[in-house]
C-alpha cells in the first residue's frame, strides 16, 4: 500500500490504515489485547461498535471511563492519528 500510495503521489506516513475490531461476544479486555497484533501488521486505526457494552445513552459515561483506563496500557502503541 505504501508503494501505491507514493505512486499515486501520496505520502505514504499519512496513510490511515483502519480495522473493525471484533467485539460479539469478547469483553472490552480481549478487544483491546487485538492492538498490539493490529498495530505489529500496519493497522493505524482501530474502530468498534461499543453498542454491546453501552446499550443505553445513561451507560456510556461510564463505558468509555472503563475504556480509557483499558486503554492505558496501549498508550505507547499509538500513533497520531488511531492505534
């Protein structure tokens, strides 16, 4: 992709390179243990649906309270832009 990218004239340090977490089923924790193996084979940003985890508006304060503190640990995986 990066090849393509400078091909098409594109900076290939800008490329964003996104993957669906899988969340069905798996707690927030085994999401998450997903970013280093995502990060590791070029992903940049990591997106999911936290509807499982937050299924009224009144949860969600809360879920992404639990979230940021699981995503603590990952911290220094992150990029500019995603994970």
């Amino acid at each position: 992709m990066r090849r393509w990218a400078r091909v098409a004239g594109r900076n290939p340090d800008v490329l964003d390179v996104a993957y669906w977490m899988r969340t069905r089923g798996r707690p927030v924790e085994e999401v998450l243990a997903d970013i280093p193996r995502m990060r590791a084979n070029g992903v940049t940003v990591g997106e999911f649906l936290f509807a499982p985890y937050a299924e009224t508006p009144v949860e969600v304060p809360a879920f992404l309270a639990k979230l940021a503190r699981a995503l603590e640990p990952y911290a220094a995986l992150s990029t500019p832009s995603g994970v």
